[in-house]
C-alpha cells in the first residue's frame, strides 16, 4: 500500500454555523470546526466531546429559573367551609 493510498483526501472547512443565541452552545458546536485538522478516525472523539457538552447543557436547562409557584384557585372563597 503507498503512502498516497493511506493518505485521506483534504475537504474544504464547513462554514460556521449560525449561531443559536445561546453562548453555551455556540461554543460546543463550535468545536466542530476541529474536524478538518483531524483524520477521519479523530473525528469521534470530537462528536462524542461535543455531544456530552450539549447533553450537560439540556440536563441543565431550565435550573437557573426561578421554580413558579403553584397556581391559586380561580374562587378561593369557595374552597372555605361555610358557616
């Protein structure tokens, strides 16, 4: 097998992609531009690196807000015994 055979082929870099309005994800998603630098069999270790951030990311939504209080009866006279 020659060298040029055990060569992979050079691809241009994908364009960025656009962003989502959150910095988090942006950042992860934005690793993926290592790709090209990489050889094929690399690559995993990149989606995986990126999939655990975004997993982390959705387990976490949500967590910075403030818990909504339950909602209060539309009568609440009417929940009180009468005398």
């Amino acid at each position: 097998m020659s060298d040029e055979a055990a060569e992979e082929p050079e691809f241009p870099a994908a364009p960025p992609p656009d962003p989502t309005g959150d910095p988090r994800v942006d950042a992860a998603v934005a690793l993926l531009g290592e790709l090209g630098g990489r050889s094929v069999p690399a690559h995993v270790e990149v989606f995986e690196d990126v999939h655990q951030r975004l997993q982390e990311l959705l387990a976490s939504a949500g967590q910075d807000e403030r818990p909504v209080p339950p909602p209060r009866p539309a009568f609440p006279d009417a929940l009180r015994p009468r005398e």
